[in-house]
C-alpha cells in the first residue's frame, strides 16, 4: 500500500504540481523504474477522485494493478512507495530551485569553476551580478547571494597576490558580507524581542559592544530593511512610547517599495502584534490602525501565502473591518477573498461570515435565510452560527423559532462530546439568559436589575456585550 507519508505529501501538490511531477517521473534522467510511475499514476488516480486510504483494501488494489494476479510482495511494494516518496522530494527541490534563478546560478557558479569553463563562467558571474544589482528591494538573502558571489570571485584570485584587482575583489564580497551581517542579526534580535513580549524568558540575546553605534554608519544609512527594522526594535523595547509605531508606519509606506515581500509582510506582522497589545491595554482606537494594516497587506500584494488564505487570516481581517464599521469593504472582502481559503472549510467561511456581517448591519432576513438550514461540518463554525441566529430571532421578536432553537442547541451541546465542558456551560449560561429577556416584563424594573446584575457576575458567559445591550433597551 502507499505510505501514509507518501499520501500525506501528495495530497498537499496542487492539480499543476502533480502533472509536472509526472512529467518529472517520465524522465529516464531521473527515474528509470516504470513501476514507480506506474505506481504514481494509480495513487495520482486515487487522489483526485478523493478515495485514497492507506489500508489493507488499498494495497490489494494498488497491486492488482501494477502486477494483476500475481501473488502480493510486500516489501517490494512498500520499496516502489518509499522510492516514489524519495523522487517526489527530488521533484519539490528541482521546482525550487528552478523558481530561485539566483540560487540556481550560484550553484551553476560553482560548477564552471575550471579553467576549461572560463568563458562560461565569466558570463554567469556578469549575469548574476547584474540581477543583484537590479534587486530592488534587497533582503538578507540578497546581500548573502552577492556575499558567496564575491567571495567566489576572491578566492579564485587570491591564489595569486600579484592578481590584478587583487583588492578589488576582496571590498564588494565584504560589501555584501557586512549588509548581510547587520540585516541577519537585526531580524534574529526582533525575533527575540518579539518572543520575550510574549514569553518569560531567562535567555539573553547578546548584540556586540557598539553594535548600535556601528550600523548607524553612512554606509547602513541607505540600507532600508536596516532603517526600518531600527524602527521595529525601537516599537519592541518601548512600546509605551507610540510615536516609535506611528513612524514605523510611516516608514512602512514610504519605504515599502524598497524591502523584499517577505521583509514587508513580517514588519507589517510586527506591527499587527502591536496593534494587539494596545487593545488588549482598552485603547480601542487601534483597530483602525489594525484594518489599516489589512489593508496595507491587499495594496502591497502581500497578503496570500502562495495563493493561499488562512482561515484565522481571512476571520480577524471581517471582525476588524466589522469592528470600524467597514460594512461594504468587508463584503466585498467576504466574497472575493473567500475562494484562496482551504477548500474543506470554504463554503462554511463564507456563509458564517456573510451571516455576521448581516448580523452587525440588522439586516435580520439575510441572516435567517443563510443560516437557518445549513448544517456546519466545522465545530466552531458551528457553534458561532447558532449563537447569531439565536441573537437574531430574538432581536426580530420571533420567540417561537427562538424557544425551538435554544431547546435543540441545548441538546446539541449535551450530546456533542468535542464541545469541552467549560465551553458548554459559556453558553448554556447564554441561552439561559436569553431565555429570561425573552419572559422579561419591562414594566418590572427590579427584575431587570437583578437579571442584569446576574449577568454582569457571570464570568463563564459567550456575547456578554451584547445581553448587557438588551438589558439597556428596557
């Protein structure tokens, strides 16, 4: 049977990557055991039909179809599979390499270096160095490239000390060495800062004596992942001080051109975390500046990790835009960005956060119609939609369909064994008190302060807020 390691790796390469991995198998250059393509080809079958189990039924058919009835080798089977997985990590490296042209020529650098290749290799060095010099926004991995090119270059030369441009050779492997250094070990400081804002930690992270005074030298001053991620360090040791954020959003914009996609979606990273701990403090006035960052993140192309959108991504970028009232762009946002989600939970995204957005702006229908029959195969998604539909039939005086809903989502939460207790009881405390607003008489004032007593104490309680709201309307 194919290995659960295999089944795991291929089922994560797109429809495009499988072909080209076919392609790669078909090549007697690197594969020249048909039986392994052979072997691909049924589990390539399996995959995209969405039947593939790595079980006893699955190694008989795999089998038959490789060798018919001939008795079943399991070894030689389980050796087709474990070099099937070996040539698609193969296949995933020559894909990599061939997207970084840059890495590929530095490898290719290294190959020419014989006398015999001279020519080949003066013009693969004039190339490479005209592709670094073209970089626009540079990153460590740039200057790291320049770095293993120069040095490359002085090494061949310093054979002979009497080479011409002996010198010469030796000062841009130090250029790039020196931009590398200080970019490398600013991001590895950031990276330290960022965890011990989070974590206790007993770890010092040490910076050489006059590292700071050292990379405040004209020759750093033009470098702007250098500049900006001063900025970043400056917001991590004192984030009390907020003009180190406001400036590091100004330099973000001005300068976002200049730094490396990665680069820029990691700074804009930072400052989200910022943005965070400042709510978290009360100071509610940051989740513009957090949908702003969204925002920032679409503009500059940054936002999808190849081609694709977490679901934790695509849910807080909604509740910020709900959150500063961006009705409009967030259903736009909800419609068009919904289609880079993990497909398994895609239609169930959409939907909920549809339903939420309709939730905030009282269109109580739109709610009712996407909610009401559909059956959420994600727990939290799940849970998340009853609770607005719950909030919704009470807000629309349907107190039938409420009195329904509570009684099923109470036997859903009894018999749903994933839910953890603490969880439940958050909100059976929330059913149990939405079932008193509804009996509520407001004519009964001391009845209303005391259910809203009850509900300010209750610590284990979902949509606090907003039971506090309806109290406020009697």
């Amino acid at each position: 049977m194919p290995s659960k390691k295999l089944i795991s790796l291929l089922n994560e390469f797109s429809k495009t990557e499988l072909n080209r991995l076919r392609k790669f198998l078909s090549s007697p250059y690197y594969n020249d055991q048909e039986d392994v393509l052979r072997l691909f080809e049924w589990v390539n079958n399996q995959l995209r039909k969405g039947v593939l189990e790595a079980d006893q039924k699955s190694k008989q058919q795999v089998w038959k179809n490789l060798y018919g009835n001939a008795p079943l080798d399991d070894a030689h089977l389980r050796r087709l599979s474990s070099d099937l997985n070996l040539l698609a990590l193969q296949f995933m490296v020559a894909e990599a390499r061939q997207k970084n042209e840059v890495a590929e020529a530095l490898e290719l650098q290294k190959v020419l270096e014989k006398p015999a290749y001279k020519a080949h290799l003066n013009s693969v060095e004039r190339q490479l160095q005209k592709q670094l010099e073209a970089t626009t926004a540079p990153s460590a991995e740039t200057y790291l490239a320049g770095f293993q090119l120069h040095w490359s270059i002085f090494n061949r030369a310093s054979t002979v000390l009497s080479t011409t441009n002996y010198i010469d050779k030796l000062l841009p492997a130090d250029h790039y060495l020196e931009r590398f250094y200080v970019v490398q070990k600013l991001k590895m400081y950031i990276a330290w800062l960022s965890f011990r804002n989070f974590r206790a930690t007993e770890e010092a992270f040490l910076l050489p004596p006059g590292f700071w005074e050292y990379i405040r030298q004209p020759l750093f001053s033009e470098v702007p992942i250098i500049a900006i991620n001063c900025k970043v360090v400056d917001c991590l040791l004192d984030p009390n001080d907020e003009t180190h954020f406001q400036s590091l959003m100004t330099d973000l914009e001005a300068l976002g051109d200049a730094l490396s996609k990665e680069d820029l979606r990691e700074c804009y990273h930072i400052a989200q975390n910022y943005c965070a701990l400042k709510i978290n403090q009360g100071k509610t006035e940051y989740y513009r500046a957090v949908f702003t960052i969204f925002k920032s993140l679409i503009i500059n192309d940054i936002l999808l990790t190849d081609t694709h959108l977490s679901e934790g991504m695509y849910k807080n970028i909604i509740t910020v835009s709900l959150r500063v009232g961006e009705f409009g762009w967030a259903e736009n946002f909800v419609r068009e960005y919904s289609g880079f989600l993990p497909a398994d939970i895609r239609d169930n995204a959409q939907t909920f956060n549809l339903a939420n957005l309709y939730s905030h702006q009282k269109k109580h229908d739109k709610v009712i119609e996407l909610l009401r029959n559909v059956e959420y195969s994600d727990l939290v998604y799940a849970l998340s939609a009853k609770l607005i539909l719950v909030r919704t039939y009470y807000e629309t005086d349907e107190f039938m369909a409420l009195d329904s809903l509570i009684d099923s989502f109470r036997i859903f939460l009894r018999r749903n064994k994933q839910v953890s207790k603490s969880v439940k009881l958050e909100y059976n405390n929330f059913l149990g008190f939405v079932k008193k607003l509804s009996t509520l008489p407001p004519s009964n004032p001391k009845m209303v302060e005391n259910l809203k007593i009850k509900i300010e104490r209750c610590n284990a309680v979902v949509s606090k807020k907003w039971l506090l709201e309806k109290i406020v309307e009697f």
